[in-house]
C-alpha cells in the first residue's frame, strides 16, 4: 500500500503529465456538442475527466483512484436520494 508520501509523488507526476494529445470519450450516444462527461484513458491506468462545457478544467485520478471511484458507482454509493 503506498504511503501519503508515494500518494502526493503520483498526483503531482499525473498533473505534470501532457495531456494535450489525449483522445477525449463520452459516453455513447451523446455528442460531443451537447454537455457531457468526458473521460480520458493515461499511462499506467490513470484517467483525466472534465466537462465538455469546461473542457480547461480536468481533474487527474490515479488506477487506484478511479478504481475507488466506479466500485462505488456501481454499488450505488453516488445515488440520488
């Protein structure tokens, strides 16, 4: 398991990372004129997401991160109430 040391090391690789030549995926069906999440596959298992209306604002996630983050999605922890 990393430790918080190993953990700030990612983040800051992951966001000094060039992501200028990435290909940008939404989900399917939707167009890229319409708002919309868009993901991005990285090296090593990482991904970027941003909104299609604020295609500036990206946020970074490590394998671990987003792996975090769609078990919790698949098991409903982000449902609306």
């Amino acid at each position: 398991m990393a430790d918080a040391t190993d953990k700030e090391r990612q983040k800051e690789e992951l966001y000094a990372l060039d992501i200028s030549g990435v290909e940008w995926l939404g989900a399917p069906g939707t167009s890229p004129d319409e708002e919309r999440v868009e993901i991005a596959y990285l090296p090593e298992g990482a991904v970027a997401m941003r909104s299609s209306q604020d295609p500036q604002t990206v946020l970074r996630y490590t394998k671990a991160e987003w792996d975090a983050f769609v078990l919790g999605a698949r098991d409903g922890e982000f449902d609306l109430k």
